[in-house]
C-alpha cells in the first residue's frame, strides 16, 4: 500500500497501477529519458529558437545522463533575447504567459509561456506535494504573489482546494503584524511563503508570547535561511519545517522536502535536473555542490532544455529512508556571482551576512548594498516595532573575520541604519540578494 503521496502521484504519472509496488530507481531513469527523447523531438520540430540550437542533434542517441553532454546549454540570456521563439505551440493554446525581472535575476526581463496542460501538472505536483502538510478542512496562510488565473497564488489555491482545505491571502505580506492577525484571526495550520517572511513573524509571534498549538507546518520557500534560525521558527511556532525549491521557468514547482526522510524531492516527472561545475560545465558526482540545470520533460508550450538556472545546489547521493526513488536536492544555498568581492579580494555571501544578523531579536529583516569604491558595505534593518538596534550587532559584524580584515586593511566603512521600525519588512517575493550600490 502506498502512503506517500509523492510516490501516489509518480505512479499515476507513470501510468501505472497503485498496487504494482516501488518504482524503481531504473524504471524512473528509463521512463524520464523517453519523455526527454520525446520533448527534444518536440522542441526541434516546433520552436524556432532549438530549431537552430539542437541542429545536427539526434534524439535517439540520449539514452544516459552521460549522453547529455551532446546537447548545448540553453542560457537565460537566450530567453531574453527573443521569448517568442521558443514557443512551440500557437498563442491561442496559451494559458498562461509571466514576465520576470525579479530579485533572484539580472538583466532585462524574461517571458514564459505556459498550456493550461503545464498548468494542471503544476497544481498536480502542488496538490500531492503539500498533502503531508495539510489535512481536510484546515487553512494555509499563503504569502504568494500573483493570485490571478494562472499565477503562482491561483494554482496553489486551487491545489489546496483539491485536498479539502482552503488559502487566505494577504492584502500586504510586507506588513508582518497585519500578517499576524491574519495568521490568527483565520486559525490557519499551515504557513507558506518567502523564508524571511515566516523569520520576521515567528519573530513577532515570539514577542507575544503567543501559544505554540496553532501552526503544525510550515514551507519556505525563495531562500535558504541558517540552520539556527530555521530551528528558532520551528522552536517558536511549535512545527515542522520544510523547504521548497522553485521558479517561474520550472512552471513555479521544482522540488519539496521529503515528510519523512532528507532533502527536497525533486518534481522528476516533469524534470530532469543536473549539477554541473559553473566553470567547466561537466556534471559533477552527487554529494557535490554545483550550478542546477534542468531539462523539462512535459512542458508543451515552452520547453527548456539543459536551463541553466544560476542557482547553486546538490544531489543528494543514495536512497531516501522514505523509499522514494526520486532523487533529492539540497545545499541550495544562493545564486552564482550572489557573491561580493571585499577589498582584500575575499568573497562575502549573503548567507554569510545572515548567520550574523539574523541571530538577533529585534531583526525581521534586512537589505545589504555594497559599494567599491570608496569601499563601503551598507546595512538597512527592518527590526520589531518594540526593538533597536542590538548593542552587539554592530559589533559582530565588524568582528567577523572577512570583514575585519578588509576594515582594518582597506578601511573598509560599514554602515547600519533602520528602514522600517514598524513591523514591517524591505523584501517582496523573490530571492535576496547584496546589491551594488
């Protein structure tokens, strides 16, 4: 009998019976590579852009992750470009189209095009993803963006509908105490949206002291938070924590973290992911940390193959103890080139500026900018309305190596001032990033 919803929905992709047992690890491999042999065939017949990109490319031939190395990167440079030509199907079939220039990308923005086939996969993959997360008649608290038909907010919506329960959405998911009266005015269960969102209301709802029997779960998504603050979450609100890994060119769903076991499942019927080493672009072994490609395996109206995403992650090596043979991503810790370079030439990560900054009380959120010349790192807090600025904040960041350093060797400024003392937070959907200034 099957009891992991993951695994329900795998075997019903797969078209086979619920009682016909595990899928193998082999029979998944076997089954993505036809659908991968099928999109390339799709894509080269009916998009002007691979038309030309997989000339000379014969589908057949890609039968292994090894035999992936024929087929050329697609770049979000390419999308950018000209979106259009990578449609394979007429305007008329489209049900969704988004235009991105968010936080997590640089450059003009991109456009994607969706069926209302690649929609239902979405909401599918939604649906059995969140179903260990939420019961029958319960409620989530969904900081989402965009609740029109076909927005990420309607699909997840209409998801949750399908498991019985149902979504409240927030006027301003910036306005964390309005966010918490929501929170507890709706008696929702569930909390999902950007990471730093569900940081800065734990943060509040600890200040309250308000009961840890309400919320059971919750799902962060966008970014990667420290260990210790996640813990804190979970600690305050009493709840499991789990993580999500996505964005608009993976249709918004990409992998969720396993219920039972380590590590988010990756949404393998719709995908096939691969780690590669940024600077040579050969795979690198599992357990190894790399840029996450992507080729889409059911994607009618704008297939995607070997995306290069610019976010850094791994594959977990081995079998999850949940039996899922799907396999695991992890370690997705921020973006390549997300990185600043210090005066002395070392590199700064916004992961790095989190393990400092958010250990504090009072601070829901921050923002950094830097600037080269004269050198200088420039932090603005969000932090609780009853808060100020810790004593010992200002002192841990100088006090970190790296940056001391660079203070000490290239008179390196650091500037700390509040932005919002009010409850409310700087950052919307999307991935934060250090900007230059």
């Amino acid at each position: 009998m099957i009891n992991n919803p993951l695994e329900c929905w795998l075997n019903l992709r797969m078209g086979r019976p619920l009682d016909s047992g595990a899928v193998s690890p082999e029979d998944l491999r076997e089954w993505q590579f036809e659908l991968l042999r099928k999109t390339i065939k799709h894509a080269a017949k009916s998009s002007q852009f691979y038309s030309k990109h997989l000339s000379g490319i014969i589908p057949e031939n890609i039968r292994t992750p090894a035999d992936l190395s024929a087929l050329p990167f697609t770049l979000p440079s390419d999308l950018r470009k000209n979106p259009n030509s990578f449609l394979c199907v007429s305007q008329d079939e489209v049900a969704r189209a988004i235009t991105i220039s968010s936080s997590g990308s640089s450059g003009p923005p991109k456009r994607l095009f969706f069926t209302a086939g690649d929609l239902e996969r979405t909401i599918e993959f939604f649906h059995y993803g969140m179903g260990p997360l939420v019961g029958k008649g319960e409620t989530v608290l969904a900081l989402l963006p965009d609740s029109r038909p076909g927005g990420v907010g309607n699909l997840f919506s209409e998801s949750i509908s399908r498991l019985g329960a149902k979504t409240v959405y927030p006027e301003d998911p910036s306005d964390i105490p309005a966010l918490l009266n929501l929170l507890l005015n709706s008696r929702a269960t569930c909390i999902l949206g950007p990471a730093i969102h569900i940081h800065a209301l734990s943060r509040l709802w600890k200040s309250k002291r308000l009961p840890k029997n309400q919320v059971r779960s919750a799902l962060l998504c966008w970014d990667v938070l420290p260990s210790v603050t996640i813990q804190t979450i979970s600690n305050t609100f009493g709840c499991e924590i789990f993580s999500h890994w996505g964005m608009t060119e993976t249709c918004l769903g990409g992998a969720v973290e396993c219920f039972q076991g380590s590590g988010m499942h990756l949404r393998e019927p719709d995908f096939y992911v691969e780690i590669v080493d940024p600077a040579t672009g050969l795979p690198v072994p599992d357990g190894t940390s790399g840029e996450i490609l992507f080729t889409t395996l059911s994607r009618r109206a704008m297939p995607l193959i070997r995306y290069k995403t610019g976010d850094i992650g791994q594959i977990i090596s081995g079998p999850c103890t949940c039996s899922l043979p799907m396999r695991r991503l992890t370690g997705v810790t921020g973006r390549l080139n997300g990185d600043i370079r210090l005066p002395t030439s070392e590199q700064l990560s916004l992961s790095e500026l989190n393990e400092i900054i958010l250990q504090f009380v009072g601070v829901l959120d921050f923002k950094v900018s830097f600037q080269q010349h004269p050198p200088s790192l420039n932090i603005t807090l969000d932090i609780s309305p009853e808060a100020k600025i810790p004593s010992d904040l200002s002192k841990s960041i100088i006090s970190y190596p790296k940056l001391n350093r660079a203070i000490v060797e290239n008179d390196l400024k650091i500037n700390i001032e509040i932005d919002n003392h009010n409850g409310n937070i700087s950052s919307g959907f999307g991935k934060r990033l250090i900007t230059s200034a």
